[in-house]
C-alpha cells in the first residue's frame, strides 16, 4: 500500500517507468519460476526409471505438444482479437 501512494505521487513518466519496471519484475519472476519446474522434471527424470521414468517422458512430451500447439494458433487468437477475418493478415492496422 505505500508503493502505491508512493508511485500516484510520481510525475507521469515515472509512474510508467515505475509501470513497466514492475512488469518486468513479475515476468523475471514467472520465468524462473519456469524455469526451476523445468529443471526440478529434469532432475527428477535424471533419477527415476522404469515405469516413473516413462510417465515423466509422457509428461514431457504433453507439454512440448500443449507448447507447440498454443504457438500455432497464437496468431489465430490475435486475429480473433483484433477483429481480422483473415488470419494470416498482417496486423498494421491497414484494411
């Protein structure tokens, strides 16, 4: 609550700087968070064997799928968005 009142005090640079800076805190934060899950499945992949080794390498292989899958239509949702009827049109703004 004191940042708060402490950042509405800031000129209005500031307060974007102070906008911007925070989202990146948080998005340092996620991706080490990512990060140290990704590592502790590895370590723990590293360890296991037999049927415990293959229910991580499924696991493995959903993510990577459920990853490929959202990049794939993350340009369709942006489209969709946007209001596009075309998905494959560039986003400039131009009709």
């Amino acid at each position: 609550m004191r940042i708060l009142i402490l950042v509405s005090r800031l000129p209005l640079a500031s307060q974007r700087t102070a906008a911007v800076l925070s989202v990146l805190v948080f998005a340092e934060f996620v991706f080490a968070l990512a990060f140290a899950a990704l590592d502790h499945q590895f370590v723990a992949w590293r360890r296991s064997a037999g049927e415990r080794r293959q229910q991580l390498k499924w696991l493995a292989c959903g993510a990577a799928a459920a990853l490929g899958v959202q990049q794939t239509l993350e340009p369709v949702h942006l489209s969709l968005w946007v209001g596009t009827d075309d998905p494959g049109r560039q986003l400039t703004g131009s009709q």
